[in-house]
C-alpha cells in the first residue's frame, strides 16, 4: 500500500507538471512569474521517487517538502490574485504617477507579458493558483501518509 500512495503522489506532481506545460504549450496560456516558481518544487517533489526504488523516509519527505513548497507558492500567488496582499514587484504595474512619457514607455517595455495579480483562468470559483494549492497540499499528504504505512 505504500508503494502505491507513493507512485499516486508521484504521479500528482507529475501530472501537475504536464497540466502547466499543455495549459502553456497547447492552451496558449503563457505563465506568469509565480506560475514559474510553482513548478520548480514539484520537480524536487520527483526525488521522491527514490524511496519507490531505495526505501526509505528521506526521499518521501523530499517528495513532501517539495509538493507543500509548491502548495505554499500557490496560496501566496492566490492571495496576490484576490488582492489580499501585493505580489512581487516584477508580477504588476508600479505607480506610474509623474512618470514621463519615455520613462513610462520604458517601464511598459521592461513589465512582464503576464501579470500575477489577475486570474488568468478559473474553475468552480478557483484560479489555477488556487487549484494547485488544493491538489499540491493533497500530494504532500499522501507522501506523509505513506510513511505511516508498511
């Protein structure tokens, strides 16, 4: 049973992973900053497939680490969204007040094509975001629980 838990959590981030590339790549969506920082900690989560092939705590707790690292990306990415706090000055527009004419054509050019701060797509009331906080949180639960296993 272990094992099994383990390739489901595999499988998680791997499908999370493929999700963002074909939303990406087929979809057109391009990501936004915090999209990209999602997906680096599910990567580190894929190191928990050591412990399919060693055994072992250590590469399951990676696997748990790196998917609740990616659930914490996303909660934070959400709230960026919503508006509950501000994003990180290279995912939304400054203050632009005062600003020349050259110097505001100069900041439009250097901004990101994709902000943080806007829901780029949503499903029952969630943002991808949001979605993979839910899914990210599940995946990291299931590695935990399959410690608890024999």
């Amino acid at each position: 049973m272990r094992k099994k838990l383990q390739l489901v959590a595999l499988a998680g981030s791997i499908g999370l992973l493929v999700g963002a590339l074909a939303f990406e790549h087929l979809g057109g969506m391009a990501p936004c900053p915090l999209c990209l920082w999602q997906r680096w900690p599910h990567l580190v989560a894929l190191v928990g497939a050591g412990a399919l092939v060693f055994g072992g705590a250590v590469f399951a707790l990676i696997g748990a680490a790196g998917a609740s690292t990616s659930g914490g990306i996303a909660v934070y990415h959400t709230g960026v969204e919503r508006g509950w706090w501000p994003g990180p000055a290279n995912c939304a527009v400054g203050d632009i007040t005062g600003l020349s004419a050259e110097e505001l054509l100069a900041q439009i050019m250097a901004a990101p094509v994709v902000r943080c701060d806007e829901v780029a797509w949503e499903l029952l009331g969630l943002s991808m975001a949001s979605w993979n906080a839910v899914a990210s949180f599940g995946i990291a639960a299931l590695w935990l629980i399959s410690l608890r296993l024999r």
